[in-house]
C-alpha cells in the first residue's frame, strides 16, 4: 500500500517532470509557429470536470454517493495540452449489522489526483491519456457481517495506481459538453470497480 507521503512525492516528481517538458515543447512551438509564441499563460489554459451522483441498495445495505473531478489543461499546441486531474467522493453508507441487530451509518471521504495528456482531432474529438493514485475506503467486513466501531461502520482504505487510455467527444465553443470512454490498463485485483470508465462532463475554453 502506498502512503500519503509516497504519493505526494511521486506526484510532485511529475509535476516536475510535466513542467519541464512543457518548456521544452514550448520552445519548439515557438520556433515552428511564431504566432503562438503571442498567447499568454492565461489564454492557453482550460478547464473541465465531472459531477458523479448515484445511489445503489439491497435488502440491507444502501449507498448514496456524491463524486466532483475538476481538471484543468494547458495547451502546448491548440491541439495538444497537458494538465493536473483530481476526484473527490463523499460516500453515505447505511447497513444492517447482524450480531449488532440494529442499523450503522458512516460517510467516508475518498480521493484520486493525477495528470493528464489530451490530443484533439478531426476538430470535435479527442484522445485521452490519464496516470493518478486512487484511495478508495471500503467497508470492513468479518464472518460475513459487518463491523462497527464508535458506533458506526468500520472502514478500511486502499491505494492503488491507475493508467487509464480512451477517447472522447466535445461539442466545442467556449462552453462545451464532453463524453469519454477510458480504459484502466492496470485495473487492480482487488477493488470492485470495472476497468471501463464512462465519464460525462464539461469543459471551458477546450
């Protein structure tokens, strides 16, 4: 399992990394198009996300979830632009616990950040590359049944690492919608989550 200080050092590895490419890109851009040397900082940036709602239950166990992922991308070229991704999900779970014989609540926080690549073409489409961390919190289980602790579920947390590659589709302007398919080439074992990723969103200045 990875710890937060592992993650924020890999992270801050390749915000390194990311930054210097960036320049380095930069700089051939300049030399083969003078005119995009012209555009600032600002004006090379746009920004995304997705909001995730959704809710799932059994005769015994309910789960309500509120995701939110905000991006934000610089383009090299018009067409080619690189950038920082994060994720954030509040979890509401309520279950029944047999040997307590009585329902538990608890609402746990789980987070992902990384970086992303994205290469627009035929004007409206666009290939999608993704690296980030995810900590994802479960429920902990024992003899088949639930476990409480202080009064409320128990939960364990894991890390695990994600590459995800796919294609989307923007409607293009100044506001747009966008629609994506990723794949997780390094889905791991031991999470629930199917390795297909189906993300709806927006962005600004894409």
């Amino acid at each position: 399992m990875l710890k937060p200080l592992i993650i924020i050092k890999i992270l801050l590895t390749a915000s390194i990394t990311l930054f210097n490419s960036i320049n380095q890109a930069e700089a051939q851009v300049r030399l083969q198009d003078p005119e995009e040397s012209t555009k600032s900082f600002s004006e090379r940036l746009w920004y995304g996300g997705n909001i995730n709602l959704g809710f799932q239950g059994t005769n015994n166990y309910n789960v309500f979830f509120f995701g939110i992922s905000p991006m934000a991308g610089y383009k090299i070229t018009e067409d080619f632009s690189v950038g920082p991704r994060m994720e954030l999900f509040y979890t509401y779970y309520k279950a029944f616990v047999w040997r307590e014989g009585a329902y538990f609540t608890t609402h746990p926080i789980s987070y992902s950040g990384g970086i992303f690549s994205r290469y627009k073409f035929l004007n409206n489409f666009f290939g999608h590359l993704e690296y980030g961390i995810e900590k994802t919190t479960f429920l902990l289980t024992s003899g088949g049944d639930f476990v409480v602790i202080d009064n409320k579920l128990a939960t364990t947390s894991k890390y695990f690492d994600n590459f995800y590659i796919g294609i989307g589709y923007t409607s293009g302007g100044r506001f747009g919608s966008e629609i994506s398919i990723l794949y997780n080439v390094i889905q791991n074992s031991q999470t629930l989550d199917i390795p297909i990723s189906i993300r709806i969103g927006f962005n600004y200045n894409f």
